[in-house]
C-alpha cells in the first residue's frame, strides 16, 4: 500500500515535470515505460524496436521491444487508474504516469526497484525541465533586455530631440522679445 502511495506520488511529480513534454497520454505512458525500462536495464544507449498498448477499464499496459548492446528484450508496464477523486464518477478517470508494474524479458521487477527507478526517472526529468526552463528564461530575459536598451534610446533620442525642439523655440521666442522690447524703446 505504501508503495502504491508512492508511485501515486512520484506519478504525480512526473506528470507535473513533464508539462511541456507530450500532451497525448498515450505518449505519456509511452515515454514513462520507456525512461523506467532504461533506467532498469542500466543503459543510456537503447533501440526501440516497437510498442503497442492496451487497456480494460482498470489498467492500461504499454510492451515495449528493445535493443541494447547486450541484445533484444520486451519490456512490459502495466499502469493503473489515478486515485479516486471523490466525483462520484463523474469525471473520467485517467492512468497514473507511473507504472505499477514492470516486467523485463519475463521477470517481474520488485516494487522496490521500480520505486528507486521511477525516483531516479523524475529526478531527472524535474533537472532536465528545470534545465530547459532555465534557458528559456534566459533567452526571455535576454529579449526583454535588448527590447529595453531599445526603448531607451528611443526614448533618450526623443528626449534629446524634444529638448533641442524646446530650446529653438525658446531662441525664438526670447528673439521676438528683443526685437519688442526695441521697438517700445
């Protein structure tokens, strides 16, 4: 129970850490078993062969075929439905991003390594989004910069030439008052 929990959690994070990855949930879960699979296998370098899912109204499953230096191997994840939210049914209910269970090459994989993989898996998934969100702020950042060193020169320039446009004006009035003050005399 306590490791469903966790998993519920962890799924939680995952889904919350990859806003800007896929929208579709089928590519959602796709990806999820892919990344637990890697870091299951231990490999960085991974062939993807083929995928299928499947669900009922209780699970949905993703196999996945693989590649890896040490050979071929089918993976299995089986994700379960999102915790109950107390609508009464109404709302839909979805799979969590995290899977319940994994199987590699025929062997079930403990809740306990699938528990250390998916932290592993969401810790880098939140380093890699920080990472990505990080760029992006910087390159806003560095429009936004660039946009306001403009507008400041803009505005330097119109203020320079608003006070020259002011000092003429000021020539010519101070002119026109010499000249009537010559002719009261």
């Amino acid at each position: 129970m306590k490791n469903k929990v966790f998993l519920a959690l962890s799924g939680l994070a995952v889904s919350l850490s990859s806003l800007t990855g896929c929208s579709s949930s089928d590519k959602v879960h796709l990806h999820a078993c892919q990344d637990i699979t890697r870091n299951l296998l231990g490999v960085d370098a991974i062939t993807w062969r083929k995928h299928s899912q499947s669900h009922d109204d209780q699970t949905l499953q993703v196999e996945l075929t693989y590649a890896t230096a040490r050979g071929e191997g089918k993976a299995v994840c089986r994700f379960g439905l999102e915790p109950d939210d107390d609508d009464a049914g109404i709302t839909p209910r979805g799979f969590v991003h995290v899977p319940e269970a994994v199987v590699i090459n025929g062997e079930p994989v403990s809740q306990q390594r699938l528990v250390k993989a998916t932290l592993e898996v969401t810790g880098q998934s939140i380093v890699k989004n920080a990472s990505a969100a990080m760029e992006k702020s910087k390159e806003v950042a560095g429009r936004t910069a660039a946009q306001a060193r403009e507008v400041s020169q803009t505005a330097s320039r119109k203020l320079t030439e608003t006070g020259e446009a002011m000092k003429e004006k000021a020539r010519h009035a101070a002119e026109k008052l010499q000249d009537a003050l010559k002719k009261s005399e």
